[in-house]
C-alpha cells in the first residue's frame, strides 16, 4: 500500500523590479509554474523593505538599477536582518550591469539572471527568463531534485564508484568548476590558495561574456594571482590563472612541451558554455594523472562526466560539501558518484590543495598568502 505524502508549499517569490513590464512578464512566468505562488511585488526596494514581513517570501528577485533605493542598497539592508533569504539579481548585460552584478553576489545575493536584450519579443523574452529563472529559484529553495527538470534523470544514470583516496603523485594543473555561489566562493578559495603556486590554475564560472573578464579582474585583485580572462594560444605558466570566456568552451591542450588554451565555440554542454566537463576533459588528455580537479558550489551536475575522465586518467577530485555549497549540485552530483577523493567545506579546501601539490613536488619557492605578506 501507497504512502500518501503531503504536498509541499509551494516557494513564495516577492518580484522587485521598476519595470511594470518585467514585473508582469516574471508574474505571469512564475505564476504559470505550480510549484511557486507570486506573492507579491514592489517598484523599488524602499517598498519592498516596508512590505517584507506581510510578504514573507521565500525568495526575492532584485531589479539592480531602481529609483529611490536601488537593488545593491536593498539587498545590504536585507542581510542585516536576513540573512539566509535567497536573493536572485535582474541585471542587464552591460559592463555597468555586470559590474553591478558582481558587487552585489559579494553583498550577499544568491544568484543572478540578465534580462533579455529585447523584451519587445515578448516570447523569446518568457521563455529565456522561464530557462534561466525558474531552476535557480528551486534550486536555491531546495526543493527535491525532480522539481528541476532533467536532473534526477540523469543521477539515476550515474554508475556509483567505491570512494577512494588517490595516491598521491605529482600534479601539473589545479582545474576548477563552479557555478551558482561561484564568485564568493572563489574570493575566499583564490586568496587563501595564495600567490607562488607551483602549478596552473583554469576556472570554469557559468557566466555570460563581459561577466568573466570582470571576474578574473576580481579574482586577481582579492588574491595577489595573476589571473586573467583565457585567450586562445596563451600559454600556461606556473602561479598564474585563467577564467573561461562567458560564450566559449575553453581546452588546455599539449604541444610538444607547452600547453596552450584553446577557446572554441562548440555546442553547449549540460545547457553551458563554457563548460567544465569540456576543460576537465581535456585537463586529462593533456596531463594524465598529474591533474587536480576541484567542483564547487553550483546547481546541475556539469564536471561529472570530466571527473570521470580524470578519475580514469589517475587525477585526483576534491568536492565541496553540502553545508557550505550555495546549491550542492555539481559538487553533489561527484560526490554521489563516488568520484571525490575528499569531501571538504569551502574553507578547509585551498589547505587541502597545497598539500596535495607540495606532497607530489616540494615547490621551488613558497606558497603566500596575503596574512603572510602583510607580517
């Protein structure tokens, strides 16, 4: 006999927008969706801040440009009072857009979606925002993986490996995928890594174009490494890291004795470009076992088939943990499958990283971070 279970409550969303026109574009998209209620929404944040405790959202999404109170300004005086609500950023795809955008995910906001470009096309516009929206806003209220379309599916598809621990072997390239809660993580990852490591870093961020040279911009500013966004034919140095281009698929592949980016524009992978199963993939080819793999916080389950490469090629896989991940999808998706070599929470990953590469190969010189060179 069947257990009958009860219903969840469906998400509850506040739309912050000054736009009446995106206002009633995101009512209707969310609306159509019977896992969330809109129930309600304000012009600016000044409003919504008034209304907050009638709402009682679940969740917000922010407009970032608003008269009065602006969503940055909104979203600080949110965290003082609340601080787990999850937070989605509307942000247009301009430099001052994504520059706003970043500021505010290391203000405290959850996520992001840009808005379409042309919202004359009524259509194009719902069904891009529905894509980009609707997932996120489940996956950042935890709901069960069958509520996001194609996950579950595909889990189900994952042969479970017996969990082990590599031997440790010398490693030539540390690679890193990430996705939702990626900018925060890697502020804290990046600068506690610290500047003189012996080995290459390549990133993989979900980000759109623009986004991602801003964020190596970031990046190299908080941590002391030179890090930029990747170029095709640029060659990889030791202590130096590269950001995949929002809009392309970035590749380190082998010449003779250089390894060199490729940038390339094939079709996306998991609904991503760039992709980490694309980098991880060929982190394998080109160096073998001597391959570091981090997957940090992001939803879906990108990095999982290049872990299995890595793992196949004698690499080593370090996944973050649930408790620290915004959205533990990819890194729960390696986990799941028995591919991570360690399961560690964000701040115990970048200790766990230098010990890994100094146990392969005592560094020429030492590991700094910036607490080192400030005493």
């Amino acid at each position: 006999m069947s257990i009958p279970t009860t219903p969840l409550p469906k998400i509850r969303v506040l739309i912050v927008d000054d736009s009446s026109l995106i206002r009633r574009l995101l009512s209707d998209i969310l609306a159509a969706d019977p896992d969330i209620e809109v129930v309600g929404s304000a012009a600016n944040g000044k409003l919504a801040l008034a209304r907050l405790e009638e709402f009682k959202p679940d969740l917000i999404t922010l407009d970032i440009e608003m008269p009065e109170m602006d969503g940055l300004e909104t979203l600080r005086a949110l965290r003082k009072t609340h601080l787990k609500l999850p937070v989605i950023m509307f942000s247009t795809l301009t430099e001052r857009g994504s520059c706003a955008t970043l500021d505010a995910l290391s203000s405290g906001a959850s996520d992001y979606v840009t808005k379409p470009g042309n919202v004359g096309n009524v259509i194009a516009s719902m069904e891009k925002i529905r894509s980009d929206l609707v997932p996120k806003i489940k996956a950042l209220c935890r709901r069960p993986a069958h509520a996001v379309p194609g996950i579950i599916a595909a889990r189900q598809a994952i042969p479970t490996l017996p969990r082990r621990e590599s031997t440790p072997g010398a490693i030539d390239l540390l690679a890193i995928g990430v996705s939702t809660g990626g900018p925060n993580a890697l502020a804290e990852l990046m600068p506690a890594i610290g500047i003189g490591l012996p080995v290459p870093i390549v990133i993989v961020q979900h980000m759109p174009p623009l986004f991602t040279r801003l964020l190596a911009e970031r990046i190299g500013s908080v941590s002391g490494i030179p890090c930029r966004e990747g170029a095709a034919d640029e060659v990889l140095r030791p202590g130096e890291a590269w950001v995949a281009p929002g809009g392309f698929h970035m590749e380190v592949r082998r010449d003779k004795t250089q390894v060199r980016i490729a940038l390339t524009e094939d079709k996306p992978e998991n609904s991503c470009r760039p992709a980490v199963d694309v980098l991880f993939r060929s982190a394998a080819l080109a160096y073998g076992p001597r391959v570091l793999a981090v997957v940090l916080t992001g939803m879906g389950q990108d990095g999982l088939r290049g872990s299995e490469v890595i793992r196949q090629a004698g690499g080593q896989i370090l996944a973050q943990d649930e408790a620290s991940s915004v959205v533990w999808g990819m890194p729960g998706a390696v986990a799941e499958a028995g591919l991570a070599d360690k399961i560690l929470p964000l701040n115990q990953i970048a200790q766990e990283i230098r010990r890994r590469i100094e146990a392969g190969s005592k560094p020429a010189f030492p590991l700094l971070t910036p607490s080192k060179l400030n005493s």
